[in-house]
C-alpha cells in the first residue's frame, strides 16, 4: 500500500507565479530532485527506471528510455552525487536527449563516456571548487557512503575506462561521493544522497536553509541526524530515498523496507527541534524565496 505521508509534514504547493525569481524544486523519486530557477533546469540523481529486484542481479540495467523522456523533457545540468545504479542508471540517457551537462566523479564521467556522451556534456569536478550551472552556484563537497547493506558499503570502488552498457548494477561502483551544496542569492540547499557523512568537511558547508538527506541505511550511521544537525543547523529537512525503488511509479510511494521513517520523525524532534520536517509528494513543486531563503506555500 502507498505510504500517506502524515499530515503535518505535507506542504501546500504555491503558484510559481506568485513570486517573481522563485525556486521549484520537486522529488523525482529515490535521491533524485529537479531544481528550476530563472529559466534553468538543474536534475539531481535523476532516476526513474526503476527497475525490479527480481533479475536484477544476473541482468544488465537497461533505461526506461520513453520514461526518461516523459519524465525530463528538458534539463541544462545534471549533479550525480555518486555512481550507483540508483543515482546514475538513467544519466547517460537524460543527458542525451536533453544536451545537459553532466558533472560528478571519474566514476560518473567513466559511465558518461561509455554511453557515447560527447567530453565537453561531461565534467569531473573538484571538491570545494565552486561551479556556476546557469543561476546556481554548485560546490561539491567530500562525503562518504552509508554502510546501507548489511553493514558494510555496497559496491565500493571506482569504474574506470569507458565500460560497455547495459551493465549489471554490481558494476555501476559507487566511485567518489559527495554532499551537493546548492547556492541562489541567499538560498542555501544541501543534498546527501548516501546517509552518512564526513563531519569536517561536512563542517565547512555552515548553516542551510533546506538539507535533503537521504534515510536509507542511517540507522548504520551512529547519530547521523544529530551530527548533520550541528554542522549544518537547517531549517528544514527534507527526507527522501526512503521510498522502495524496485517498484515502478506507476505503484505509488511505497516505504522501503527497513526504513523505519517513524524513528526518523522522533529522531529530528529529538536533536534538531528547529527544523521543520518537509515532504513533498513525488512531482510536487516546493517553492523557495532565494531573498529569505524560506518555504513558500500557497
Ligand atoms: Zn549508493
């Protein structure tokens, strides 16, 4: 059954229109968001595919092309916060069709290239290196992956070369991983696509005004929402792959297993008070003011 998010954690959509330079940013699913300002469309972690765990270990990946399309008709730049099948799958595809410029690790680029992308719609980036995509300014920072299957990394390592596709999901290796801190004029959004993270460098980010964190596998993390909280004091947190993607959209937002999302809402009560916990359903616009940097709802 599909999960109703509670109802003091929905939020109200406001009309794009209302606000003159405001920010949509809508849940694609699993890691993934779309961010829209001034006319530029920046994907993060687009994946849609979705495919089924049945098979899945001794078939090769292949993208829901049409799905791809009809999902992200149009995109200017692409963030891939580190190389998993779950993050990265549908990249290439997005990418092409659309002409966007991919940035992320070796890994990422590797996978890119094999998928017949052009170099200059594919750049490796540098940690700390602040990038200006169109109206956002993107700096990505050094994380770690979460200890997500049976308390280790799943897939670690890096993929080199221009590696032929369909590939197996054990072969999409996790490459580097990075926490995304997103800039527009005085709006501060932070991404973590995996549930862990490097304390210092994670530090060095400052306060936000919206952290999407990813719920998958922290309960591996030792005080990971506290840890994130102190380094990063958002205003609002914004949870997501917590829903079960071996499922297909058409089925809803279903939980994925073991995610406990109730600890999660008693957790953030627990040691980040402050913060307002948001979640908007798949597709749904949140609209943020980049002067206040604050959640506008209709
Ligand atoms: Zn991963």
């Amino acid at each position: 059954m599909a999960y109703g998010i509670p109802e003091q954690y929905k939020i109200k959509s406001a009309e794009l229109s209302e606000l003159k330079d405001a920010v949509s940013i809508e849940w694609t699913g699993c890691a993934g968001f779309r961010l829209k300002h001034k006319g530029t469309t920046l994907l993060i972690d687009p994946f849609v595919t979705r495919p089924r765990m049945a098979g899945m270990v001794a078939m090769p990946l292949k993208c829901n092309e049409q799905l791809c399309a009809e999902v992200f008709p149009e995109a200017d730049y692409i963030l891939v916060g580190h190389s998993h099948y779950d993050h990265l799958l549908d990249v290439p595809e997005i990418a092409s069709k659309t002409r966007a410029l991919v940035l992320g690790s070796p890994s990422t680029a590797s996978v890119c290239l094999g998928a017949g992308m052009p170099d200059e719609k594919v750049k490796v980036v540098e940690t700390f290196i602040p990038i200006m995509c169109g109206p956002f300014k993107v700096t990505f920072v050094p994380g770690v992956h979460g200890k997500a299957v049976l308390g280790r990394i799943p897939f670690p390592g890096q993929i080199s070369g221009r590696p032929k596709q369909p590939m197996r999901a054990s072969h999409y290796r996790a490459g580097g991983v990075y926490g995304l801190l997103i800039e527009i004029g005085a709006l501060k959004l932070y991404h973590i696509g995996s549930a862990d993270l490097i304390d210092d460098e994670t530090a060095k980010v400052g306060k936000v005004n919206a952290l999407f964190t990813c719920l998958a596998g922290r309960q591996d993390t030792p005080n990971y929402i506290a840890r994130l909280n102190s380094r990063l004091q958002p205003d609002y947190i914004i949870p997501h792959h917590y829903d079960d993607f071996f499922q297909p959209f058409k089925f809803g937002n279903n939980l994925m297993s073991g995610v406990d999302i109730d600890s999660f809402f008693s957790e953030v009560k627990a040691v980040s008070p402050g913060a307002r916990i948001v979640m908007p359903e798949y597709f749904q616009a949140m609209t943020f003011d980049p002067k206040t940097g604050k959640l506008v709802e209709g």
